[in-house]
C-alpha cells in the first residue's frame, strides 16, 4: 500500500534506519528530532509539506503503518533464511524434493485448521466465506501438484530422449571407426567410397589407364568429325 505521510516520503534509507532505530528501543522524541536534522527530511518537508516538521504524531501514525509492515517484511526475510541455511538438512530429509514440494505439507496443515475451525463454528455468512476460501485454495495446491508432476514426467521424458540419442551417436561412430579400421587394413589402396587412392596403383596399370584413356579421347573426336561431315 502507497502511504502518503511525511515519514513514508522520506528517502528509502532513512526509513530503513529509523526502523532499526525503532527495533532497538530507541526513545520517540529522540527519532524525530534526529529526523528533523537530516537535510534530505528538510527537502522533502519543504517541497510536498509546507515545511512543517515532524511530529511525534507523525512517529505513531508510521509505527503503526510504514513500520509494521517492515517488521512483516523481516519477519519473512527472517523465515526464508532460516530456511536457506537448513537447506543440506532438508535436503538431506526429503531426498532432494523441491523447497516448494516440502512447503505444501505445512500449508496443507494449516489450511485443514482452517477448516475445522470453520465447520465447529456458528455458521453465518462469515463461515461461508472461510470455508470456501480454504476450498479455493486447496483447489490450488492440488492443481499445482499435478502441475509439478507432469512436468517432472515431461523433464524426466526429454532426459530419457536425449540419453537415448547420445547413445546413438556413441553408436554410430563406434561403428564408423571400426569400419574405417576395417577398411584400411583389408583394402589400403582403397579411399572410404572404396575408391582407389591416387598413386595407388602399380605403374603398369596407371600407365594401361593412361593409354586406355587417350584411345577413347581420340575415337570420340574422329566419330565427331565423321558426323559433320
């Protein structure tokens, strides 16, 4: 929520150390003078205020507004590494399931008081509301675990695909280079069309090829003088 007062249009940083100095204990009249001080405060005082100071007024309306939800903020900061720092722990517990799975048990608890409180009450439209709020969000849950299961299937689909083409290709060229090897020793003067390979040959035969193929060059050049003649 956007607040407007004079302390929750000061700087991001004053605010997060007057709320330091507000979880220390320190004396109100104290703060706003200290406040009072800060050139960036007379900035803001001067342009969107009036140039009207803080008041100790200003220190309770934001203790109760601003500063509450910072402490909802540390709190959670504080949860959240509470949790990170158990991670090889909980890991080590629930087998490597997701941070987000090990969370759904918990909010499952919670949200079955939930619904017992509800059901032992007086009923009335407040019931109602309750009841089908905790039906909502175990609708939720359930649909975000038959999420996280399909994709798991599919990760673990495509993981399978891709080991199987990998092996594959392990087996195509271990089949290429052991044809290759074959190759080269039973037919060394053959390329891999099974070709021969240039000076492959012995001289004779080269030299027979050579004659062979003149011969051809110059019945085909007197068949093409005969036809144009």
């Amino acid at each position: 929520m956007t607040r407007l007062g004079k302390i929750a249009r000061l700087p991001r940083r004053i605010r997060e150390e007057l709320n330091r100095k507000l979880s220390d204990g320190e004396v109100g009249k104290h703060l706003v003078a200290w406040l009072n001080t800060l050139p960036e405060a007379h900035a803001v005082l001067a342009t969107e205020f009036g140039g009207r100071p803080i008041n100790e007024q200003n220190l309770s309306d934001w203790k109760q507004g601003g500063y509450e939800d910072w402490l909802r903020h540390q709190e959670a900061r504080a949860w959240v590494q509470s949790l990170a720092e158990e991670e090889d722990e909980l890991r080590a517990e629930s087998g490597s399931i997701p941070l987000a799975e090990r969370l759904t048990a918990p909010v499952l608890v919670g949200l079955g008081r939930l619904l017992r409180d509800a059901t032992a009450a007086s009923g009335g439209a407040e019931q109602g509301r309750l009841m089908l709020g905790v039906a909502q969000q175990l609708a939720q849950l359930r649909r975000g675990d038959a999420q996280t299961e399909r994709l798991r299937l599919e990760r673990e689909r495509w993981e399978t695909e891709q080991e199987a083409a990998l092996e594959e290709k392990r087996k195509a060229a271990k089949s290429a280079a052991t044809s290759k090897r074959i190759r080269e020793r039973l037919y060394p003067e053959l390329d891999e069309d099974f070709l021969p390979r240039a000076n492959a040959l012995p001289p004779e035969i080269e030299a027979c090829l050579t004659a062979n193929e003149r011969l051809r060059k110059t019945h085909e050049h007197e068949g093409d003088q005969a036809q144009s003649r």
